[in-house]
C-alpha cells in the first residue's frame, strides 16, 4: 500500500447553525480540556472569528461579550471556559492551559489514501468517500474523469464506493455495497488517523519506539479505546514510575501523559500505542489455539504481520469472512500459509490453523530434571501459557502437538521433558516428577546483585546465572532489553554470563566462558554465600518462620554453603523427619528440599536458612 495526501475539508461534527469565514474551511471543532491543551500549530482561529466559531460548537458570551485577555494560565488563541462555555481569547502567545479551557480550533483536513489494485481490496469501515467526495478525492491523486462525468454504477467487479481504474486512471463511483474489486480497481479512501490500542499493565510494558502518541494526540486515541477524563482533566506529569507517553491508569482508565522520557511501568498503566507494524509470533495449528484478548492482530494490521513471519495472499486475496472452524481474528492456514482474518469471535480453531498473535516477550524458568521437582505452589503456568513459556526456554512441539495428559510420574501443570525437550502439560495435581522432566515455572522472587564495572570483575564460581534466567535476574537490579532485545554473543572482551552494559543498562549474555571483562560491564550473579546460613543438624533445627528458601534458590543456596548434588540432582520429597524446606544431609553434604511444612529434623539434617 502506499499512500498520497491531499486537502478535502472535513465538516465539523459539532456544526451547528451559524457558520464563519475562515481561511481554512468551514469545519471547526471543540478540543478536550487538559493541562497544556491547544490547537495545534497552523489551526488556530483568529480573534474576528472566535464568536462565531465559539458558538458552533456549544459556546456562549458572558455578559454578550467576547472576553479578550493576556492571560498566561490559558491557551493562546479562541477557547472556552470549560465550567460556564464562556467564550474568550487568549493574546499570550505563551500562554499554558491549565486545564480548565477548551480549545476552539479549525478541524483538521481529511487525507487521501489510494490502495494497491487487488483481488479483494476496498476502503475500511467508514473511511469511504461519498458520491459527491469523490471526484475532489480521486482527481487529487492523479484519477481523470472520462467525458467530463463520474463513472457511476451497481458493478459486481469493483469495490463500493470511490475508485480509479488502474489502466487508465478513470475514476469510477460503484454502489453495490457488495461489490468486490476483481484487481483492476484501486480504492480511494479516507486516510485513517492512528488508532491506539493498550498494551497490558505489568512491570516494563511500553509502547515501541516509534509508536506512542504525542501530548496533543494522547486525548483522542486514549477516549477512542475507553480511557476517562479525570475530573475532565488529562493529567499530565512527569513520573520515573509509569510508562513514557500516554497512558491509561487500570483502576479508573484516567487517562495520564507522561513527559518522562525515561519512565518504566511499574505495573498498574496501561501504555496506548499507535496501531501499526506488528512484531507478530505464529501459535502452533492445533485444536483450540486462539490468540489471547489483548495479543488480537487488528484487521487492518493481519495482512502485514503475517507477510512479515511468511503468511502469503492466496490467488492475491486477503480471506476475511466467518470461518467456523478457524480461530477468530488474524490466522494462516498451515497447508500454504494463506492469511485469513476470522469475524466470528466465537469461532474454534480445529487445528489446521496458525494464529497471528503480538509477539510478548515471556519470562520463564526451568528446574532439573530431578526426582520430586516441582514449581512452588503460585509460580505454575496455566495451560494457556505454557507453550509460549515453555517456547522462552527451548521447548519444542514433538511432531507438531501440545502434549497435554493425567500422568502420575510428571510434574503437575507445564514442563518439558529432558530427552528432546517436548512441551507438556499435566493436570494431575498429585503427580510426582520421576526425574525426567524439567518443570517450567514463573520467576520468583530473584536473589540477585550487580557487580561494578570493573576488568576482570565478574561472577564466582557457581553464582552465574543460566541464559534462561538472565532476563528476568538483570530486570531485578535494573536492567532492560535494549529494542525490545536479549543481546547473547560469543564476546571475548566481556564477562562470561549474564551481564548488563551500564551506558544503557542493556541486558547481555555472554557465552564465551574464557571471556575477561574489560571494565565496561557489570555482572549479574546470584548472591554470594553468606546471603545463605546453615544451621547444625541437631533434633528439632529448622529455619525460622520467613527464612526458608524457595526450591527454585536450593540448589545455589545449598551450594553456596558447601553443599552438593547428588548423583548430580537435588532431592525433592515429603520426609516426616526431615525439616522443612531447603538443607544438607549431614554425612555427605547431599542437597534436599522437604515439601512437607510439618517435617521435624531428627538430627541427620542442617537447614538451609536465608542469612539475617
């Protein structure tokens, strides 16, 4: 598609009786009220016609006059009062609104987009231009009326509304709503403004570069999606801890702007971004697969983020229609990669179908494939989130199928097993790992530290993070994905492991294990040793209440104090007399998790207590 602009005026929605002169045309609209609010540049109204574009759109004099001032807490330009629509204008031209006053401004001017001419192709939903519109449109960007006349008719052939064949350029007007461009017609249409969407709440989300709204544009895209005026204010700010730009608060859906180029979501924001190139990901074809609420791939956006991860048009034509047994929304077929878009929400994927999802990064971790491993109750995957959690850290389709059973020899919920790494999903609550399987689980709580910038610095022995858990270990002190990005190379001049570079705080992984740090990087490790005690194996020791180690941190805290793993395995399981939680056999160090909270140490056992 490519796109050419031209000036059509666009009628005021808010036109009421009396129109003004102005050299811009005669649309003029009322914008929302917010700190820092005004028209923008190049559309303001002048003080001559400010009555009578003041009451078009709903204001009245006070007092029958036209209040004129200097005013520095108001907008330069026409506005109205929001608390009474009193109509004024404002002759600072460094005036700030303070949220208060309504802008009166020109309305923008529609542009023109001319689509490519293919099978299928046709104006969105309400971006048509009316039979009227439609030679000022067309001729704009290059269309030519044959005879001097509009070519109007009922066509089967071409698509609804204005359009230019592309042979000849004649622009043709068709008024059979159903009508289908057989590709030799391209469309002309009302450009369509940015559309917004929100990305979800939680810690780090933000728009990508390139795709957040501006200040002036934050009010319109954020009321389009559901966001709220708070108390009919914008709140404008500069925050360290919510994303940059505009965003909506989950509680209310006020909507905020956020001058903090540098602000990270903490959770509890929801980033509006612009609605465009998709970074897409394919779910697998199978009974069911759909994408998640808020991963859904627009319609206009399905057709380029599949081309993007190797969808193809069929015969030229983009498929949209109601297809009972494909997944709702943006999907290719798996036989040749057709790209379909599902209008149906309540349709079922049977399994011949690849969902086009938002691409998320997911943050996950994988325990040993030790007898009795298990993720700790709170930090398991739902079966709707384990493939792509189990796809984080290597998993793998066997044949092309989700494994999902009741088996009582695996670890409950989402895992892989050891051999080719096949993703799992077991609903057995009761099921006990028999040591083949790697349980899949969400990051814990991360006992992490930063080490400083200096050559040679690096982690110990023992204390380096896998790649696996890198990501989710470097956020804990700081760290952020640079473009969206893990950065993992074989470098020589940086530490082995997962580090950060300061300038920017990128995470990294370095896989060469000779690698020296040449004093630009800061390591991520695990704690050191004396974050963790060990207490004597005595009858009846155990940790104190808040000091036990979760099963996930056993193994580097068992280690760190000495401890060792047995036949290469931690060794999970429910003892009676054994203590609670993470410790070491006595007569060789062995490192174990007890499960049962109601275990008592016999005095064959020392805890492995979180240092205090």
């Amino acid at each position: 598609m490519f796109h050419q602009h031209a000036s059509l005026a666009v009628f005021a929605l808010f036109m009421q009786a009396q129109l003004f002169k102005g050299v811009k045309g005669d649309g003029v609209v009322l914008i929302h009220s917010g700190l820092g609010i005004k028209c923008v540049s190049g559309f303001d109204i002048s003080e001559q016609d400010c009555v009578a574009a003041g009451q078009s759109v709903g204001g009245q004099l006070r007092k029958g006059d036209l209040l004129v001032g200097n005013w520095a807490d108001t907008p330069y330009g026409c506005f109205i009062e929001s608390s009474d629509k009193a109509i004024h204008y404002g002759r600072n031209g460094g005036g700030h609104n303070n949220g208060n006053f309504q802008s009166v401004c020109f309305a923008a001017e529609d542009e023109v987009t001319v689509l490519d001419a293919y099978k299928g192709s046709e104006c969105l939903t309400g971006h048509d231009f009316s039979k009227e519109e439609c030679v000022d449109a067309a001729t704009a960007i290059g269309g030519v009326l044959k005879k001097d006349a509009l070519q109007v008719g009922a066509w089967a052939h071409i698509p609804y509304g204005c359009s230019i064949q592309d042979s000849d350029k004649v622009i043709h007007f068709g008024t059979n709503i159903a009508g289908t461009n057989a590709g030799q017609f391209q469309p002309v249409c009302v450009t369509a403004k940015d559309r917004a969407f929100t990305l979800p709440a939680r810690e780090g989300t933000s728009c990508d570069r390139g795709s957040d709204f501006n200040e002036h544009e934050c009010v319109d895209a954020a009321l389009s999606i559901g966001g709220k005026l708070r108390d009919g204010k914008v709140m404008v700010g500069i925050w360290g801890d919510a994303p940059n730009a505009c965003f909506l608060e989950e509680s209310d859906k006020a909507i905020h702007y956020n001058k903090n180029g540098e602000g990270v979501n903490k959770g509890g924001f929801n980033p509006v971004c612009k609605v465009g190139a998709i970074k897409a990901t394919l779910l697998p074809a199978i009974k069911g697969s759909a994408c998640a609420a808020e991963d859904e791939i627009s319609l206009e956006d399905c057709a380029a983020a599949a081309m993007a991860i190797g969808g193809k048009l069929r015969d030229d034509t983009f498929k949209i229609g109601v297809f009972y047994n494909g997944p709702p929304g943006c999907f290719i077929e798996e036989s040749d990669k057709a790209i379909h878009y599902g209008t149906d929400a309540g349709s079922t994927n049977n399994g011949f179908f690849q969902p086009v999802c938002v691409a998320r990064i997911v943050e996950a971790t994988v325990l040993p494939d030790s007898a009795g491993s298990k993720c700790t109750p709170g930090y398991d995957f739902t079966e709707q989130e384990c493939l792509e959690a189990a796809k984080a850290v290597g998993g793998r389709l066997r044949k092309n199928k989700y494994l999902v059973g009741d088996w009582a020899n695996t670890p409950s919920a989402c895992f892989m097993e050891h051999g080719d790494m096949a993703i799992h999903y077991g609903h057995r609550q009761g099921a006990v790992n028999n040591g083949y399987f790697h349980p899949v689980c969400k990051p814990g709580v991360i006992e992490a530290t930063l080490k400083p910038a200096e050559r040679d610095v690096q982690c110990r022995d023992t204390h380096n993070f896998s790649q696996l858990e890198c990501v989710a270990a470097a956020k804990s002190v700081g760290g952020q994905l640079r473009n969206n990005e893990f950065i993992v190379g074989d470098y020589t001049n940086a530490p082995f492991g997962c580090f950060i570079d300061p300038s920017d705080a990128a995470i990294h992984y370095g896989r060469e294990v000779s690698g020296v740090n040449i004093g630009t990087y800061q390591s991520v490790c695990k704690k050191e040793a004396e974050e963790a005690a060990k207490l004597p194996g005595r009858k009846g020791t155990q940790c104190s209440p808040g000091e036990n180690f979760a099963s996930e941190d056993c193994i580097a805290a068992g280690e760190s104090v000495g401890g060792r793993l047995r036949g290469g395995n931690i060794l999970v399981g429910a003892w009676a007399d054994a203590p609670y939680g993470c410790f070491l056999e006595s007569r060789d160090n062995a490192i174990h998790f007890n499960t049962n909270a109601g275990g008592t140490n016999n005095g064959s056992y020392e805890p492995v207590c979180i240092y205090v």
